[in-house]
C-alpha cells in the first residue's frame, strides 16, 4: 500500500464491498502490526464469514475515494452457529495501519451509530483481545464500557448513546 496523504478534512463513508473493491479490503490486513493482526480476523475471513450469516452487515471504509478500512456489524442471533448477540455487535473493525491516529476510525465509528440512533438503538457492542495491539484503548476513547462478560476471552464492552 503506496503513502497516500489524505487531507484533514477527509469524508469518511461506509461502502457495499464489489467484486472490483474485494481484494483491496482483503489486502488492508497486511497493513496491520503483528501484534494487531493477533487482535483482529484478517478481511477476507470475515467476508467470508459474513456470508454464512443471515445477521451480518459489512463495509469497506473510505476516506474521501480512499480505501481506509473495513467494518462488520451482527445484529441478533444465529442459532444455529451458536451466536447470541444482546443487540448490534461491531464484530470486526480495522483501520489501515497508515491511517491510524488521524480520527477516521473514530467517525466510522460515528457514522454506525448515527445509523443505530435512526433506527432507534440505543447501544452498539464489542469485544476486544487484551495485551500487545489491543484496541482497547481506542474503543474506550471512544466511551465503551467494558460489560465484564468475556466471549472466546475476548473482553464484551458497550457503547451506550
């Protein structure tokens, strides 16, 4: 991934991923530290993933027609792979590591939860791995609240608005 310097004022939008766009978000993951790729599925497992299940919802993330990141979101339960969600789950969200720091992730984030506001939702949930390349720190900026459940010992928290 060649430096592209974006501006500061850069529009962040979520986008449906094409047959055209695929292997450019699957491509992102190689962008991660080590320590983060240990945190975080790579792209293309979750894509995949996401077309086993009927609750899934995924996008690329662009910062004005440059791709940033990828997104997916699980709402509700799929029973028959034995996963109960207590709501809207951020199931995978990475930010291309040259990208990091500058606030897109920050209004992705945003941009989901202005949505689950329309749609009358009042909590967004996660789950993060601790240690080295952790997000954790990021999603507390953000103002998640860790619920003290651990899911495959990932630590659960939520985003209340």
């Amino acid at each position: 991934m060649s430096e592209t310097v974006l501006p500061s004022d850069a529009e962040i939008t979520l986008r449906r991923i094409s047959a055209l766009t695929v292997c450019d978000v699957c491509e992102l993951s190689e962008t991660l530290s080590d320590e983060q790729r240990n945190m975080v599925a790579d792209n293309g497992t979750s894509i995949a993933e996401a077309h086993f299940s009927e609750n899934a919802w995924f996008r690329a993330v662009y910062a004005d027609e440059t791709l940033i990141g990828f997104i997916m979101l699980h709402e509700g339960s799929d029973w028959d792979d034995g996963i109960d969600c207590p709501g809207v789950y951020l199931w995978r969200f990475m930010i291309a590591r040259p990208f990091q720091g500058k606030g897109y992730g920050k209004q992705a984030i945003a941009l989901v939860v202005r949505d689950l506001k329309a749609r009358g939702l009042h909590e967004l949930y996660t789950s993060y791995g601790q240690g080295p390349g952790s997000p954790e720190g990021f999603y507390q900026g953000l103002g998640f609240k860790p619920t003290g459940e651990y899911y495959d010992d990932e630590l659960e928290a939520v985003l209340k608005f």
